[in-house]
C-alpha cells in the first residue's frame, strides 16, 4: 500500500555565485530549456508547467571540497547517460572539471556531479 504523499517535489534549489552560468550548463547538460529567469533565480526544466533544478544566487557560497570532507558537497546529481566517455568529454567542453573519482566531476560554481551509465531499466538517453 503506498502512502498518501504530502506534497510533490518542485525544483531541487542549488545555491551558486552565477545562476545564469550553472543555469546555462545544467540546461546544456539535461537537454531542458532556461523556463524562468530574473537576476538572482533561473530555473531548469522541461517546461513551464514541469519541475526541475532550480539556481539561486548565494554570493558567499563555499565550493565543496569533495573528496576531501573540509566543506561537504551538500548534494550532488547523478547524470545517466548512454556514453561516459562521450558524455566526459561534452561537460568538460561546457565548463565542467573532473574531480577524484570514477566519472566524477564539478559544474562551474563547484558542484559535485557523477556521469552514470544508464540503468538497464532507463530508455536510452539520446
């Protein structure tokens, strides 16, 4: 019996020094469009009636030092995708920076991120 939900997920709200630039990488990233944007806010979804991620301006933001614990990474995403090494070499050209670990990598403001090969149960990402 699943449980009666209280709410449903909007955005997942990513803190950063530049929205518009993290905007401008995850939206090169996921394949979704920028759907709204003032100065200090940019979101990244689907459409404008669709969740997604959401980037708001936090101008004394400490990078995450992953792996090492001094500053937590506070979140980070896991990106499926059909071709690591394909996948590697596109985020890097956007601005992206590869961080200890198998596939693991940094978005502009820091952010930890992992490249994953799609789930078998995922349709094909491209």
């Amino acid at each position: 019996m699943a449980a009666v939900p209280i709410g449903r997920l909007h955005h997942l709200i990513v803190d950063c020094p530049e929205p518009m630039i993290e905007a401008r990488f995850w939206s090169a990233v996921l394949g979704d469009p920028i759907t709204y944007a003032d100065g200090d806010f940019v979101v990244v979804s689907a459409g404008t009636a669709a969740s997604g991620l959401a980037f708001q301006r936090a101008t004394d933001l400490t990078p995450p030092t992953w792996p090492e614990p001094v500053v937590p990474q506070q979140m980070h995403l896991d990106v499926m995708v059909d071709d690591q090494a394909a996948a590697a070499e596109a985020v890097l050209a956007l601005g992206a920076r590869p961080l200890p670990g198998d596939h693991v990598y940094a978005d502009p403001a820091g952010h930890p991120f992992c490249l994953i090969r799609r789930p078998t149960w995922a349709p094909p990402v491209a």
